[in-house]
C-alpha cells in the first residue's frame, strides 16, 4: 500500500491543469492533498473532499473566492483507488475529513488535515491543534488503525526548529502520536512539515521518501510511504 500527500498551495505554481498532470504521473493508493482544488486525477476512481470554504465572503479573516479568482478552495482532499466504508464525525469539517477503508491491512481510518492552516497565527493554530487531537481520540477509541495525514507545518528533525509553528506544538504532536501508538513514518525527511503517521502495528516493513521537491508544483515537499507487508 502506497500512501502520498501534497499541500499544492491552491494549485497557484502550475495552475490547475498543471497541477492536475503532474500528479497524474504518480500511482499511489491513496493520496492526500492540502489546500487544495477539485481536480481530476486519472489514476484514482475515487475522490472525496472536506467541506468547501465559503464563497464570496471574508472566511477566517480571508476571501478565498477572491485569491482564486472564483474556484472553490477545500482544504483536504482524498484519492483512492477503492471506495470509504465509513464517514466519522470531525470537529471541523472544513479543514478536517476522517473516512474509514477496508483494505489489505483490515479497516484503516485516514484522518486528513491542515494544522496551521495561517501557521502559527491564534487562535487558529491553537483551535486546529485541539481539533486534531480531539477528533483522533474518538476516532481510536473505534478504530485503532488511524493514519494522520496532512499539513501539520512541523518538522520533527532536531536542529529544524525553524521550520515547525512552536517547540509546544510538536511536543504535543509526538505525545498525541505516543498515546495513540501511532508513528511518523516522514519524521526523518529533512525540511519537512507534510507527515504520515501511522500505527505502530504497521511500521516494521515500510519505505518513505520524497515524491516532488519543494518549489515543483508548491513551496512544500510531497512525501510517500510504502507499507510492504
């Protein structure tokens, strides 16, 4: 099972089409995108959106509607080659999409989301942080084989401190990925704040790495990883 995500930063750098072929290169079984659009990507049967931004109004302190010059803004999009079983409640569903699949692996649960959606900007950052760790709390306490994925604007490389929101944001990322069992799998890619965590159980035969550089399509790094048994 190949796991992808990518914050395309609204797809601005190779506009929509681009955007859209570029991504058509890769064959991934899942792939999450942040700040996003609704593109159409061959590979993937299946695709499923968060709830859109509002449109034509000031939405948390920003006209979307406008910065896009009218296309609609979502802010986390799944493509899947097989379709959900399940769709879990989320505190935010504008920022935040929880849907279950049953796989090779058992039922699997991905939790998309951007944490630092304005970066370190309050309240939001703060409100997206306990979003976060509320909704994966409930969401284990069903199904214990969550995957975090997303934007979570941190690094947790040491000595890459600059690239992450707060020291206390990511110490309360890693004691929320403790609690939960659950492991980084992209922790160790250098100048990094796109991640997939995933269950403990899962971690022992996996492979990760960089599928688009930064400056590509957008000013983050697309990581993968590979669960191989």
């Amino acid at each position: 099972m190949k796991i992808a995500t990518l914050n395309i930063d609204w797809a601005r750098k190779k506009k929509f089409s681009g955007t859209a072929e570029f991504l058509n290169q890769f064959d991934f079984d899942f792939l999450i995108l942040t700040e996003a659009v609704n593109l159409d990507l061959q590979n993937f049967p299946y695709k499923y959106l968060c709830s859109r931004i509002p449109e034509n109004t000031v939405y948390e302190n920003f006209n979307y509607s406008e910065y896009l010059k009218g296309e609609k803004a979502f802010r986390t999009v799944l493509y899947s080659k097989i379709p959900y079983s399940k769709k879990y409640a989320v505190t935010d569903d504008k920022t935040n999409l929880a849907l279950e699949f049953e796989t090779e692996l058992g039922k699997i649960v991905f939790y998309c989301t951007i944490i630092g959606t304005w970066f370190n900007r309050k309240p939001f950052v703060d409100i997206e942080l306990q979003n976060t760790i509320q909704d994966c709390r409930k969401i284990y306490a069903e199904n214990k084989n969550i995957f975090i994925v997303g934007d979570f604007n941190t690094s947790f490389r040491k000595g890459e401190e600059r690239f992450s929101i707060s020291s206390s944001t990511t110490e309360t990322l890693k004691s929320l990925f403790k609690e939960l069992n659950l492991i980084n799998s992209t922790s160790e890619i250098e100048e990094n704040i796109d991640h997939i965590v995933i269950p403990k159980v899962f971690s022992d035969d996996t492979e990760y790495g960089i599928f688009v550089d930064k400056n590509v399509v957008s000013d983050h790094k697309g990581v993968f990883m590979t669960i191989l048994n």
